[in-house]
C-alpha cells in the first residue's frame, strides 16, 4: 500500500512507501505509479514534507529517491536499516556500500518526533517482519506496514532475513497499546476469500479479529509464525528488490558502458 497523508489546512503531506514500477520480463523501471501520486499532490496543491519508508521492502523497489528528486523533499527510514544493509551486502557481496547519512535525510529512531505542517508523527521502532521496520504514528492514524494486516489476513511473516517472530510479536503488542480510537492502516491487503481489497482497521478489530492473535499467547504465535513462514515462497521480486531498496530506492551506479545492472545470488535461498 501507498499512502499519502495530509494537513489539509496547511497543504503540507507525506508520502509512505511510494513504488516504482518494474516491468519483470524487460527489467525494465518506471514511475508511473509515483506520477500518480505527483499529481494527486498537485491537483490539491500540497507541499511534500516528507517521503517516509516503513522498512527496506521484499516485493517492491521504493520510490522514494525519484520522489526526493521531483519534489526536493527529505526521505526518511529507520535508523537500523544499517543492520539491514550489512546482512544483504554479505548476501549480494557487494564490495562497499553507501552510508546510510548519504542515502537517506533522516535515519530515525524509536520516539523520534517529525511535523508534517502542524500534524505531529511519532516513530514507534517495530521490528519483527525486518530488522529496521518503523511504524508512523502521525495524527490518530498509524502506517503499520507489514505488522498487522486486516484483521482477517493475520499478520505480516517473519522469515526474511533479519525477521524476528519473537520480534513481531512485541512489535504487535504496542501497536495494540496505541490509544483505542487509533486508525490502523496496513502495508498489504490479501482479499481473504476474494473480499474487496481493504487497507484500514481499527485497534479492537484488530484484539476481537485478527485471525493469528485470537485466543493466542505469544509462545503459540512464535510458534504458529514459524511453521506459517517455513510453507511461504519467497516473494517474487525479493532478490532484486533488496538492492535497490537498502540504497534508499537509487538504482546502482551505471556500469562502464552506461548501463545500470542488478546482482542476483544464486542458490543462496
Ligand atoms: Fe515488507
């Protein structure tokens, strides 16, 4: 999901998890899905504050760089995407990589403040489904992104590298002690049974629904987590995606000839 959330009164937005497109079978990036938002933006003649990732995603490349570039707007990230980078610059070996300060303008950390005009945002650090993951909590409203889903789809896995079950479920426990009037919106949406594709949930839904929290004690979900994720595929963009998104969404340096390249390990998962 991608989002945009706004101080209407002083027409001053942010941005959340903005993707570019790829088009698989050509390898070939484009933004057509970010220019979407642009104009969103424009038509109501806002100012980007911010453009805000939740976490260095598996499924898709960010658009957050292209979006700085367009708007001159910072970007922001967790500070532990650092932990993030080192683990796939092993996976990948890739001889040096750019530092997090250079990539991103803000590297936050647990309880730090951010305005987006007089709208205030927390970070609430919400590791488990990756390492650096961060919610934003901003107004009554908190971005989840791969924590809780609707309350129907259960939560987000834990099994990429860096996750943590153990993680993800303290991570869920203070989202779900957020104030009880909190408007929960989630990363992805599955359409369980084929439903009408939703994005916003409430805390008590989530206590009184989520179908892998009900009647569950931390123990039984670690457990329930780990022997979900061991049957998932990997997601289908996951070793692409990886590369471009632990450099802030920057595709790679152009090679000698011009050309940009991607690395992909083999037999490594
Ligand atoms: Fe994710």
């Amino acid at each position: 999901m991608q989002y945009v959330i706004a101080d209407t009164e002083c027409g001053r937005c942010a941005i959340i998890d903005p993707v570019m497109d790829f088009d698989r079978k050509s390898a070939a990036v484009s933004y057509q899905q970010a220019n979407e938002i642009l104009d969103f933006i424009n038509k109501r003649k806002w100012q980007v504050a911010w453009i805000l990732d939740t976490h260095p995603h598996a499924d898709h490349f960010s658009a957050a760089a292209w979006l700085s570039e367009q708007t001159g707007a910072p970007t922001a990230i967790g500070e532990k995407v650092s932990g993030v980078q080192a683990l796939w610059k092993t996976l990948y070996h890739l001889p040096s990589i750019r530092d997090p300060e250079a990539i991103w303008d803000a590297l936050f950390k647990d309880g730090d403040i951010f305005y987006i005009g007089n709208l205030r945002g927390e970070v609430i650090f919400s590791p488990g489904h990756t390492l650096a993951s961060v919610s934003y909590h901003i107004g009554n409203s908190a971005f989840i992104h791969d924590t809780l889903f609707m309350p129907d789809s259960g939560t987000a896995r834990a099994d990429f590298p860096g996750g943590s079950a153990e993680d993800l479920w303290n991570t869920i426990q203070r989202i779900l002690a957020l104030p009880s009037d909190t408007r929960l919106f989630t990363g992805h949406d599955y359409r369980h049974d084929g439903r009408e594709a939703q994005c916003e949930s409430t805390i008590s839904e989530q206590k009184e629904n989520n179908a892998y929290l009900v009647n569950t004690d931390r123990q039984a979900f670690i457990n329930m987590r780990k022997e979900r994720d061991a049957t998932l595929p990997l997601p289908d963009l996951m070793l692409m995606a990886l590369q471009i998104n632990i450099n802030g969404g920057n595709l790679p340096e152009p090679e000698a000839d011009g050309n940009v390249y991607l690395k992909i390990p083999l037999n490594r998962f």
